[in-house]
C-alpha cells in the first residue's frame, strides 16, 4: 500500500510540474505579468521538491539504484539537462529564441524522462 501511494504521489506530481512548466512558458512567451505572482514562484519549488522525495523514495522501496539501473540513471542526467533548459527557457535565455528553443526542446527531454519511466530502457522509442 505504501509503495502505491507513493508511486500516485509521484504521478500526480509530474503531471503537475510539467503543467506548471507549460503554463509558465506560455506566459513566458506572452510576457504575462502572471509570471510575477508569487504563487508562480513558489509553487513548483513545492512540487519539484515533493517529486524528488517521492522518486527518491520509490527507488528505496524498491532497492534500485541509479548505478545498477541504467534507466534509473538515465533518468537522473535527463532530469538535470531538463533543469537546465528550463532555467534558460524562464530565466536566463537572453533572447526570446532562445527562451523558445529551450523550452521546446526541454519538453522533449521531459517526455523522454517519461518514456524511460514507463518501459524501463534509456532507448525507450525502441520498445
């Protein structure tokens, strides 16, 4: 029971961070004064941090680690290429075009995080 109500925690935080992320790139790109509301800032702190404890957690549930899952680690350097593009795409990206670029191709490394996620390969689009 304890690992299902952890591994729902951990969905239902993704789905929300990649919201979050959407929604905020959105307004990024329209140069919305909603990005300015403190809610928007704290929030997916909130989220991010309660997604890293759940993952960290299920991956002790079940005793893998990211050394002997090479889909676990996959995950891992994915996840902070994903932070990185992110922090460009909403805060560092100089230009607009870069900001854009980033946080398309940052959406791609989410949806590979969640493929890896899904069938267990660091190749997933081969499964």
């Amino acid at each position: 029971m304890e690992y299902l109500a952890v591994k729902h925690l951990h969905m239902t935080c993704v789905a929300v961070s990649y919201a979050l992320f959407f929604v905020r790139g959105i307004w990024m790109l329209r140069a919305s004064p909603l990005l300015q509301q403190r809610w928007v800032k704290v929030a997916p702190h909130i989220v991010d941090t309660l997604l890293l404890v759940s993952a960290i957690t299920l991956a002790y549930l079940l005793g893998i680690s990211p050394l002997a899952e090479p889909w676990l680690g996959a995950k891992i350097i994915a996840l902070l290429i994903y932070i990185v593009l992110g922090s460009v795409a909403l805060k560092r990206g100089k230009t607009l075009r870069i900001r854009l670029a980033a946080w398309l191709v940052a959406q791609g490394v989410f949806f590979y995080i969640v493929a890896v996620a899904i069938t267990r390969d660091v190749r997933p689009w081969l499964n």
